[in-house]
C-alpha cells in the first residue's frame, strides 16, 4: 500500500514539474501584452537586464524578471542591438529577444541634397524632431551631400560628423585620380571649383564642360563670373529671391568673381561627388562662355562674339516668357 502510494506521488510530482514547466515556456512563446505596435529604444552599451526593464517600461512585456529568467533559459546567446526597433502587438518574449538580437534595427534616413550650403543643412538637421542637441553651421563645402541614416534619440553632431568624414574619404579617394588637365592645386581648391560648377547647372551631362570652361577662364587669368558667388556673401547659399544689383555685382570681396581673378576664397556650398569628379578630370574644350538655353541646360561658345549672340537669343526668349 505505501509503495503504491509513493508511486502515487511521484507521479503527481512529476505531472507537477511538467506542468509548471510547460507554463514556463508557454510564457516564453505565449502572446505579450502589447496592444499595439510599439517603438522601442534600446540605449547604447545596454546589458540584457536594462533592455528587460525598457521592455517592462513600454509595455511590451510583463515582467523584466520573468522575460530575463525565460531568456537564459530558452533564447540564444547573442548580444542584444542597440537603436530603435519596431515591437508588433501581441508579441511574446521570444519574438521579442529575436528582435532586440537581429538587424531590424529601424534607420531613418536624412538627405542632403547636392548643392545644399551649410547653413541650410545645419537648419534641416535641427528641424529632425527624433535627433537630440544642437550642432553648429559646418564649414563649408565640408559636408558630402547624400543620405544619411541615423537612429532616433541619435545626437545632431554626430550625423553632422558622418557628413564630413563621407566627404573627406570622398576627396582622398578622387584626389589621386585627377586627370593632369585640371587646374586645381589641392583638395581644397577641388572642393571650391566644385561648388560653382554644382550652382552652375543641374545636368549631370554638362558638369565637365561647365568645369572645363572654368579651366580655360583660369589657365588665361580670366575672371571665372560666376554669378552663385555674388550672391553667397549676401546670404551665405541662401536663394537671393531677387535679381541681383548692379551694385553686387561690383563688390569686391572674397568670393566676388565678377571683381576678382582665380578661385574665391573657400567653397560656396557642399558640392556632389560628380562635381567633384567633373573639377578633376574636365572636359578638353576651347569654350570660355555659357550661357541658359532655355532648356534647363547651356550653350557654349568659344568667342565672346558668339557669346553675345547667345545671350541675345536668351535674352529674346525670356521677353517672349515675360521674364524681362
């Protein structure tokens, strides 16, 4: 009789373990308590006790103690992620731990366009409302325009650093690559004939011709007269919103090159890789002139008499527009 009950209650014992211990891992795959989709942040350098207890905080779990005590019993070893990360609703423990140890980090991304002048760069990073503290107006032409992922929470200055470190592998990789056309003598002198170039036209196709005209204007100690370099003094690569003044066109300054020779003093925006590239290898042209076709694009002349005959055909064309 007391065999069969010790049989009795070893049995029950072990229905007991089996039962407690299948709750244990239903708990690991069973439905969380999130009631909808969450955004989840997981700090930098944290352990997997600190990710529990984010977890517990938003909601996506119920217990940090109980998610870590399933953890170390039936997750991987793999370290956790930091960054954001995208919880569905009603996600148990284990989907979670498989996020938090995958790649579906979110990264959200911020564009900068070729050509965007610093100032108007540092302005859009400080309007990303899910980046955090202030960053400076950068130097320009220090930034290589592109688009740039980053995570929320993320600081200004360290995007604004991803910018410039892009453009100074970008320059140190182009620069042994320069044709012996070009008639820059530094990376530096690159980035700033680059810039003009990049506010000279908005074709890809006509980068190295504008570069090559460029050239030939500095090769014959002409005045480059490009007109984005009146206007950034005024409003440092803001647009002008006016038509520029005689008066502005006769400043002598820095950057002026209708009242002065060679290259301004420093870039007048964040110029593009293919501007960049179109500086160090231009195009082999006699041309010295361009001007709008009324296209979108430019005709090129060798001779300032054909110069002024295109002008004057641009000029007729935007009578008829009612531009003048």
């Amino acid at each position: 009789m007391l065999r069969r009950l010790g049989c009795i209650v070893l049995a029950g014992a072990a229905a007991l373990v089996l039962l407690i211990g299948g709750n244990f891992y239903w708990g690991w795959t069973s439905n969380g308590p999130a009631q909808q989709e969450l955004s989840i942040v997981i700090p930098g350098g944290s352990s997997l006790a600190r990710a529990a207890q984010v977890l517990e905080d938003e909601g996506a779990i119920s217990s940090a103690g109980s998610f870590l005590n399933r953890a170390r019993v039936f997750g991987s070893d793999d370290p956790i992620k930091a960054g954001e990360f995208i919880i569905p609703a009603g996600a148990s423990n284990a989907q979670i731990l498989s996020i938090l140890q995958g790649s579906d980090v979110v990264l959200r991304m911020v564009t900068v366009p070729e050509g965007m002048p610093s100032i108007l760069v540092q302005e859009k990073l400080m309007r990303e409302p899910l980046l955090t503290g202030e960053v400076p107006v950068p130097e320009e032409g220090s930034l290589l325009p592109e688009s740039y992922s980053f995570e929320r929470g993320e600081k200004r200055i360290a995007v604004m650093l991803r910018m410039q470190k892009a453009m100074q592998d970008t320059i140190a990789e182009l620069w042994p690559q320069r044709s012996p056309d070009t008639v820059v003598n530094t990376p530096q002198e690159a980035i700033t004939l680059a810039a003009i170039v990049e506010k000279e036209t908005g074709k890809a196709s006509e980068r190295r011709m504008i570069a090559g005209v460029y050239s030939n204007r500095i090769r014959k100690g002409m005045m480059l007269q490009a007109d984005p370099t009146i206007i950034y003094p005024i409003t440092r690569g803001k647009p002008l919103g006016r038509r520029i003044r005689q008066s502005e066109i006769a400043d002598v300054n820095d950057y002026n090159t209708y009242a002065m020779t060679g290259l301004p003093k420093g870039p007048i925006t964040n110029p593009g890789r293919a501007s960049i590239e179109a500086v160090l290898n231009p195009a082999r042209t006699e041309a010295l002139y361009f001007v709008a076709d009324g296209t979108g694009g430019h005709v090129f002349a060798n001779t300032l008499a054909d110069h002024n005959r295109n002008v004057e055909k641009w000029f007729a064309l935007r009578r008829a527009r009612g531009e003048m």
